[in-house]
C-alpha cells in the first residue's frame, strides 16, 4: 500500500450539508476527533518513543473544550457507526497542558506518517490536509472579506459576495524515466547528501499528464521521452498535492541537467538499483518507503 492512500473511512460527502445530522454525530458518545497543534497530529505515547504507534483520538466531550472558539473543525468520514472529526487546536500555548497531558504527544506529519499503520497514515494526510487549507483561504480571493467554514469543512462561505471557496488538489507528476535496463534518477538541490530520486513537477494549465511528464524530464536533464505508462498515483499532503506516477521511455541519452533544481543526474543499471535497495550498495540513498517515488523505483527493479 502506497503511503496516504486506502482511507477506511467513509466520507459520506451526501450528510455534509445536513447541520442536524452532523450535529448528532458529532455529540455522540461514539466520536472520535483527531487533534492538530501546528499541523502535528497527536499519537500515543511519548516523543521520544522511535517505535510504532497509533493517532490519538480522543473523545468528542474533552476536544469541544479545546484552541479557539472559532477553531477549525472537520468532520472526516465514519467506521460504521463511529464519526470521526479532526480538530486545529493550534491557538493553545502548551497543547499537553491538563487535560491533554496524559493522551500521548504531537509529531511533525512527516515523521508521524512513519510511525503508524497503513490505514492511519490515509486518515492523518486527510485531515492535515484540510485544516492547512483552512488555515491558508480564510480571506474569499473574489473580494477579499473573511470566509466561513461550511459543508463539514469541505467548503468555505463568502458571506459578502456569496462566493464559495473548494478545497483544492495541486496534481504533480512523477516519473522514472527507463531506458531498456536503465533508469534515469537525480540529486535535487533540497536532497541531501548523496540522495538521489525520479524527478517530478507539477502540471501546468492546458497540459495532460503526458505533456507534463516530457516537458519537466525535458527541462530538469534535456532528456526526450516518448512514451508515458501511467504507474500509480498518491495523495501527499504536504501541503495539498496528488502525485501522478508514471514511467517514461527515453528517446534520448544525454544528460544536461538545468543546475536550478537538478544538480546531478546519472544512468543507473537494474543490477545497480537492486543492489541498493537490498542494502548490499550504500553508494546512493534512494527515497523513502512512503514516497510514490521509492515504488516506482522498486516496481521497477523487480522487472514490472
């Protein structure tokens, strides 16, 4: 499974709208809320803990009392009959102060993805991603005055033009370029050390996905590529992005790469990456497991 993808819940998108019935979900004894401090999610356990762990839901009773009045609350979807909600309580000084102190600690998004089951990693970008867009479109773009959270959180209201805002998706491809028994990665200028990945960029206005693919190989390492074979896709909410994996045929060897975001780039054989990413090689870091990146690679190297 794909880091951020397979969600379990369901986000019954029809009730959004339906104030009495969310009401009701939300003052069941059943809920559970997710709570963010800065974007941190809470786990169990302690920070300095390394091992795996699980969110910290908590129950709808002891989040209600918690950040801003106006604090941004979203509901996320159910597990038959148990909602689930996630809370911003970032307006707290001490978010472990009283009653949050014996529920576990906050975590950096990325590093808690590391640390939790599969399902819950779907769970946590859903939420992260939702309140970093609220946190981003509290002003209507059409006229400027405030907006207002509707829909469950999945919409946001211009009282004064009576606009109404959407949260938005930025879709990126990101592809392993191949040439027969070879593939074709980079060391971005934010990777450090020895890092090397497949390269990625988003995709502009008026362009498909396979138009994108060859303009941003061609401009990150003046590589042509032909064909495009769609892979796989992930949710990556950092902040709000789906990442479009794909693989590209190589028309073209040479590599010159812009110096901008590429700073090196090299052909690497299938032998070459296997070894890597079995341990046997430490010549290169490759990326991590819950990057798309990291399964196009090792989709790859195993001859799919």
């Amino acid at each position: 499974m794909i880091a951020f993808a397979g969600n379990p819940l369901d986000r019954v998108s029809e009730k959004r709208s339906d104030g009495p019935w969310l009401a009701g979900c939300r003052a069941s004894a059943a809920a559970r809320i997710l709570l963010f401090w800065k974007l941190q999610p809470q786990l169990l356990g302690s920070a300095e803990a390394t091992g795996a762990t699980s969110l910290a839901f908590v129950d709808g009773a002891l989040a209600s009392g918690l950040g801003a009045a106006s604090a941004v609350e979203i509901f996320l979807g159910m597990d038959g009959d148990v909602p689930y909600f996630a809370r911003d309580i970032s307006s707290l000084a001490d978010p472990l102060a009283a009653s949050l102190a014996s529920h576990g600690h906050f975590r950096d998004a990325r590093s808690a993805a590391s640390l939790l089951p599969g399902h819950e990693i779907a769970i946590l970008g859903q939420a992260k991603a939702l309140i970093d867009w609220h946190n981003r479109h509290g002003f209507c773009a059409q006229c400027g005055a405030p907006t207002v959270l509707s829909d469950a959180g999945y919409k946001r209201h211009c009282p004064a033009c009576k606009t109404d805002h959407f949260p938005r998706t930025d879709p990126a491809v990101i592809m392993l370029v191949t040439a027969g028994e070879r593939c074709l990665l980079g060391r971005n200028k934010r990777f450090a050390g020895g890092f090397y990945s497949t390269l990625a960029g988003f995709l502009e206005p008026g362009e498909t996905v396979e138009e994108a693919v060859r303009r941003e190989v061609y401009e990150e390492v003046h590589v042509r590529v032909g064909a495009v074979r769609y892979f796989a896709s992930q949710p990556w909410p950092f902040p709000s992005n789906l990442m479009i994996g794909c693989y590209a045929e190589a028309n073209t060897d040479a590599i010159e790469v812009d110096g901008d975001e590429i700073l090196s780039a090299r052909w690497f054989e299938r032998d070459e990456i296997r070894r890597l990413l079995s341990g046997e090689s430490k010549e290169i870091g490759l990326p991590r497991r819950d990057a798309i990146a990291f399964h196009l690679i090792h989709n790859w190297a195993d001859g799919k």
